[in-house]
C-alpha cells in the first residue's frame, strides 16, 4: 500500500515552475519532496558541492588510518607512535583546512 494516497494537483506559471525546479536541483529533492518538506515548515539546505564530498572522503581515509593503527596497537600491545602521530597531525590540519573552507 502507498505510504501516501491523498494526490493533490496543483498550477503553476512559467516563472513558479522555473523557480520550483531551481530549487529542487540545488537542494538534490525531486519536485514533490521539496514540496512536501516546505508544507510541513522544513527548510532544505541547498546541497553540497563536490568539494564537500572531496573532504568526507578525506577524513574517511584518515579515520582508517587511525583505526588501523589503533588495532595493530591493541593486537601487539604496542603503539608506533610515529604513525600515530603523523596521522593526528593529518587530522588536525585537515580539521583546520575543512573550517577554513566552509566556515569563516
């Protein structure tokens, strides 16, 4: 069964249409998400560009470094602090580059 079976049919001009679909494509919502998202008074975000996902993937790497690291210290009950720290060095510098980026 459909999780929603009230179908509403709506008009709009060229300029309403034109600014609906602008507005899906920057928020990456079909036509009929964004609309049911601004009736129930939630506000989408536009989405991120490829920058953002460049950066998640990044720190996704580097987080598996440090697991990697984190195992091998707790299977061989020694910590190759070298690595460690060349890592966390690599994670605060990427912390600091991300804020620069999209924050100030």
């Amino acid at each position: 069964m459909r999780k929603r079976n009230i179908k509403k049919q709506i008009w709009l001009n060229r300029e309403e249409a034109t600014q609906l679909k602008k507005q899906a494509k920057k928020t990456g919502l079909n036509e009929a998400t964004l609309l049911r998202n601004l009736i129930m008074n939630f506000q989408p975000r536009e989405k991120p560009d490829d920058r953002f996902y460049e950066a998640i993937k990044q720190l996704r790497y580097i987080g598996n470094n440090l697991n990697q690291i984190a195992k091998k210290a707790n299977h061989l009950n020694y910590i190759d602090r070298d690595s460690y720290n060349k890592e966390t060095e690599k994670l605060n510098k990427f912390i600091i580059d991300i804020k620069k980026e999209f924050l100030i």
